[in-house]
C-alpha cells in the first residue's frame, strides 16, 4: 500500500517538475518580448547631446543612437524624457524603459546596480569656472569659491570619492533641478564659481558661454555607455553588445560623431567673442531680410544668418580681391544670374544669397539632410563643379560622395596636382570650404541657442537664484 503511495507521489512530482520546466521553456525573454510588442522604450534626458527636439522633431546623439538600434531590433524606439538622473534610474529599475541612453558614465558605484553595454564613447569630468574669476589649479582649490553640480550624476559621485580620499575639507552643493546648460549659466553670470560637467557636453555649449573655461581635469578618460537592469534575463543586454560589435555600428558612430561634435572646435573664445558682439550689434538690423529670405527659399533664417556671417561679417559693403561683394559676397556673374541688380544693397545680397544656396540644394537632392545642406554649402563657396570633383574623389577612395564626413576629407585633395590633375575644374583650395561649413555650423547652432535660450535664462546683468529647495550642501567629513 506504502508502495504504491509512494509511486503516485513521485509521478505527481514528475509531472510538476515537466509542466514547469516546459512552461519555462516556452516563455519569452525580454528580447522576444521586445520584438513581440514591436517597440523598445528608451529613457533619456534633455541635453543637446542626448535628446532635444528641433523644428524637424526629436534629434540627438543617443536618440539616432537608440533609433539604429531600434531598426536592428527591427521594432519602433519609444522615448521616455525624465527630469533628472535619479528618475532615469527608477524609470530602469521599475521596468518602465527597457534601457537608458542619457550620457551616462559607467563608475563603481553606478556599477553595483546597473548593468552597462559596451561604451561607445569617452569623456572626462572637467571643472568649469569663469574668466577673469578664480581659477582652481587643483581639487583642494575648490573650497575658494561655491561648487554646485548636478544631483545623482558622476560628478557628484566623483566629489564624494575626492572628500573621503584627499580632501575631507571639500565642501558642495547638488540640486537634481538643474542641467548642465543652467549650471554653465550660473557660473557665467556669476551666481556660482564652479562647476563639472562631461568634456563633451562642455565643448558642445562652450560657444555660447565665451567667458567660461576649463580649470583642471578631474578624471581621467571615462566611458559612457547605456544601462539596463540587473536580471537573470540578460538578453536585451546582449543584444545590445551585438549591436555596438556589428560591422555597420562603427561608421555609424563615425557619423554621429562628426555630425554633432566635428565642428566644434571651430569657434575658439576670441572668435565667439566676437560672434557674440556682433550678433548684438548688427543682427537685429538684417534679421528681417533673413526672415523673408527664409520664406521664399526655405532655408532656415538663422542658417542664412551664419552664411552672412562667415562671408562678411554682416557687412553690405564688404568686397574680397576677387571681386565678389556685398553681405552675401556674390559673383557679378552669380549675381546677373539672380537678377540682383545691386550687390551693396543688403536685402537685395540676402535674397540672391538664398536663392543661390537653395538652387544648390535642389542640384542634390539624391542626398539627405542635413549633409545636403552642408554639401550645398560647400559648393556655396568652392562652387558646384568643384565639389562634384571632391565627390567623386571620395568614392574612388572608398567613401561615401553623399555623406559630408567622407567628402569633407576629399576636399583638401584639390590642392594636390596628383588629385586634380584627373579632375574636371582642377585646383581648389579645398580646405577652405571644409572650414567654411564648419564654421557656419557653429555659429548656426549658436544662434539656435540664442534664440531658444531667451525666454529660459534671465537677461545679462540678472542672476538665476538657488532657492534653499533646489539644492542640497553636502558638508565637509568630520
């Protein structure tokens, strides 16, 4: 009798043990999930080098990022933007995003919690302070001024390992309401004295805060890479990695890069400084001829303000030795062309200007934006026959003729007689129009900046305050 219980009770056990281990095996990782549901969620951050929306609708380094891995999913990307760094974590630990791509560095203590991809990029944590202010040299030169940073982030994590390793006397304040463009405001009009932020989001903003500098570096070279949750199902963790090992992942990161920071280091303190000055002093007055420009050719006004710029400073009466004159430096020829009977007269300069650019940007019309534009612009100032001469240069080399990365290094080549010897036009000074772009590219997205900054900073000579709410002073180790 025993024994014919004891047999019952060991199939029931067999029959449970098989019933589980076959609904295990049938049930959906998170990746199948993810491809099941046909969407991954992202959560992010605002910052012009995460996420942010422009007038062609959301953009970014991580968002194009997060789009390319998106499409190797072969599923859609749904973007969740959180308020501060402490609810990206949360929105990660609740389950609400499958992964967060927000320029997050990869520390220890991040680490512990947090699974992170392979980086993709690496940035170090540098102190900001404003010239002709005092310069720290060093981490214990802190304590001279106020130090305020962003709560919950790498920085205030690094200030922490500071204050129990070297520097028990080191004092600051975290607040989880402010990004980095409020901090960089801050320290420029004078409400703090220092800040850190990542290297790369300094050179990105660094234009439009001329009188801030670095003082010192405060890490060394770091990763940033994305994060997903600690759990047994490492799927969606994998497949991520796979993603950044593909063979396409790499010029695809080469092209991010040049399209957000390649121009970057094209505006230097002297040269913002002046932009500027100038931009307060003249672009009011030809702001409107922009602005009608800009509704005739559809070309952004403030893109048509850079090129005005570049070419002559916003000078009517401007005129180089070879003869190209006025705001917009026409050609006589370029200019009989448009029906611009008076190259001196500003509106009249702007209008060819942008119809000339526009009928350059309809030659191309086989590429995409933005590298239609910055081609376009290219052959603004080395001419149409030029460029097609680089483009097909670049694709004798391998390169792409419609990506703006891969011509703008073929460019240079004109100069060369083994290069344009085979050409069609010849001899160009080649790297002039590779600065040219670049150079309109900083201040277009200086201006951008201007223009959306305006109603969200308070006006020069006022100070943004720090209400006793915002922030939190972490005091010295006793």
């Amino acid at each position: 009798m025993q024994t014919g219980i004891f047999r019952l009770f060991a199939k029931a056990i067999l029959v449970a043990v098989c019933v589980t281990a076959l609904t295990a095996s049938v049930r959906p990782n998170n990746l199948e999930q993810v491809r099941m549901h046909g969407e991954i969620v992202m959560v992010t951050r605002n910052s012009p080098t995460t996420f942010f929306e422009d007038r062609a609708g959301p953009t970014g380094y991580e968002m194009e990022l997060a789009q390319a891995f998106a499409q190797y999913l072969n599923v859609d990307l749904k973007v969740i933007v959180a308020d501060n760094l402490s609810d990206i974590f949360s929105t990660l630990e609740t389950g609400k995003a499958a992964f967060a791509a927000a320029g997050l560095t990869n520390t220890p203590d991040r680490d512990r919690w947090f699974r992170f991809s392979q980086p993709y990029m690496q940035v170090s944590e540098q102190v900001i302070y404003r010239r002709g202010g005092v310069r720290p040299k060093e981490a214990v030169d802190l304590a001279q001024g106020k130090l305020v940073v962003a709560a919950g982030s790498s920085h205030a994590e690094r200030l922490r390992m500071v204050q129990v390793r070297q520097i028990p006397e080191l004092t600051w304040s975290e607040s989880p309401d402010l990004e980095v463009a409020d901090l960089l405001q801050m320290v420029a009009s004078g409400n703090i004295d220092f800040t850190v932020v990542d290297s790369n989001e300094f050179r990105m903003l660094q234009a439009y805060y001329p009188n801030l500098g670095v003082a010192f570096d405060l890490s060394e070279q770091q990763d940033i890479a994305w994060a997903f949750a600690y759990s047994r199902d490492d799927s969606l963790y994998k497949a991520a990695n796979e993603f950044f090992n593909q063979q396409e992942t790499a010029p695809l990161l080469a092209e991010l890069s040049e399209r957000y920071y390649g121009h970057l280091d094209k505006l230097d303190y002297v040269g913002a400084r002046r932009f500027l000055r100038q931009t307060n002093k003249k672009l009011d007055t030809y702001r409107p001829h922009f602005e009608l420009a800009s509704e005739q050719s559809g070309i952004d006004w403030r893109l048509l303000a850079a090129v005005g710029y570049q070419e002559s400073h916003w000078n009517p009466n401007a005129r180089s030795y070879t003869g190209v004159r006025g705001l917009m430096m026409l050609t006589r020829n370029t200019a009989r062309e448009l029906g611009i009977k008076n190259r001196l007269d500003p509106q009249q300069s702007i209008m060819g200007g942008s119809r000339y650019l526009a009928k350059l940007r309809e030659r191309l019309d086989s590429v995409q934006e933005p590298d239609r534009t910055w081609l376009a612009l290219a052959a603004y100032n080395v001419g149409y026959g030029h460029l097609t001469d680089a483009r097909k240069i670049t694709a004798e080399m391998g390169g792409n003729p419609d990506l703006w990365m891969d011509v703008k290094e073929a460019l240079p080549l004109l100069s060369q007689k083994r290069y344009y010897r085979n050409t069609r036009h010849g001899y160009a000074r080649g790297q002039e129009p590779v600065d040219y772009v670049q150079n309109i590219r900083r201040y277009y997205d200086v201006l951008v900046w201007n223009e959306e900054q305006e109603q969200n900073f308070p006006e020069d000579g006022e100070t943004l305050q720090l209400s006793s709410s915002m922030i939190t002073v972490i005091p010295p180790l006793l």
